[in-house]
C-alpha cells in the first residue's frame, strides 16, 4: 500500500501562531534595538509588521524607549475592537525578554497632542465636551464643541477627533466608553461643561461602575 503525503493545508492554532511571533521577535529583538537606536523609522524594515500579520491581518504595533532604557512593544488591534481578545492572549503569553516591556493596547497618553493635516489643526486640550449617557450604561456620547470650526469640514473634524480621543483616553477605555462623537461650532452650555480631562475622569468612573477594568498593566 502505497500513501502520499503532502503539506497540511491545516490553519495553525492561535496558539502556535502565538508561539511563532515570540520566537522571531526572541530571534530579532537585538536588531530591532540597534535599528531603533539608530533611526527609530529603520525599525520597520526589520519584518515585524509581516510577523504580527501573520497572528492577524489587523494587528498592528508601536515600539519605543521608556525612560528607564527599556524598550516597549505595543501591540494594538488599531481600531479593530473585535480582535482585542486577540491583543490580550498575544501580549499574555509572550516569554520574558530582558530590557523589553510587552504591552496590550496603546495606552493613555492625554490631550496635548495637536492633529494637522493640509485642513485643520486641533488639540482636544482646548475644547469644551458635553457627556451625554444613560445612568444605567457606561457609554457616552461626546458633543464636542470647537471654537470657529469650518463646520464644512465637520468628517475631517470627526476623524481627528477620534484619533486624538484614542491617544488620549487609550485605546480600551475609548472603545469601550465613547459610542459616539458629534462635533459643533456652538458654544456649550457652560452649566454642562467639561475639560478633556474631566472627560477622562468622567469615563472611567463610569467604567469602574460597569465592572470595566483597565488593562494598561505592561508585562515583563
């Protein structure tokens, strides 16, 4: 009897693609600091966005120097929610490297950061929010109010708003808390009035409430 045998066409487990990733980054990891010493922008020519694809296509990542001399690995689903479970069981199981710190999710970063583009420019540090959300729900809707907005330009507005609320709130407290945006040129009521963060205080309290916890816990 003869039998052929042939490549499992057999999609590997998460785990095994788990087990891949950290291998090459163990393997890799020198050059990525000697690339990011160098030029941090040399970094992506080093293969890590093909091997974290290779987990999942919409994962993505941030690598930089704390203070301390240790390098960090953010590993984020870049607005891709439905994979933060993904995120959460890569960055759980990664092995420890010394001088590394692995962590789940961008991370809070606050609201002095400005957004520009050819259109506009804006910092959510100079805005005025109203928070509207039930009392039996954590999540909000956020009108955010900017003096002298081009409302012509309200979709480029809201997209930067977004990016400038997932950098300040990070990224789990602002998928989970923020359901919604609405940008206006109108001056808020100064009774119902809040800060950028006063917001940040606002949403996660809310979340404490819901049994939300905050996973901006690095490991290693």
């Amino acid at each position: 009897m003869f039998k052929l045998f042939g490549k499992s066409n057999k999609e590997p487990s998460s785990r095994d693609k788990e087990g891949r990733f950290w291998s090459w980054f163990t393997e890799n990891e020198g050059k990525l600091r000697e690339l990011y010493s160098a030029d941090p922008r040399s970094v992506s020519s080093a293969g890590l966005f093909k091997e974290l694809q290779k987990v999942a296509a919409e994962l993505a990542y941030e690598l930089g120097r704390q203070e301390s001399g240790k390098f960090e690995l953010i590993i984020s689903a870049d607005g891709a929610y439905k994979i933060f479970p993904i995120v959460f069981s890569l960055v759980a199981s990664s092995p420890k490297i010394d001088g590394w710190i692995i962590t789940a999710l961008r991370p809070p970063i606050g609201f002095d950061m400005t957004y520009s583009d050819d259109h506009i420019s804006l910092c959510l540090g100079d805005a005025a929010f109203t928070v509207l959300g039930a009392k039996d729900h954590h999540a909000v809707k956020l009108l955010i109010h900017i003096d002298d907005a081009d409302m012509a330009k309200s979709e480029k507005y809201t997209r930067a708003c977004w990016i400038l609320l997932d950098a300040g709130l990070g990224e789990w407290v602002s998928s989970q808390c923020i359901a919604d945006i609405e940008v206006m040129s109108s001056a808020p009521d100064p009774a119902n009035t809040h800060t950028a963060t006063e917001v940040d205080q606002i949403c996660r309290g809310r979340m404490a409430d819901a049994g939300l916890g905050d996973p901006y816990a690095a490991v290693n």
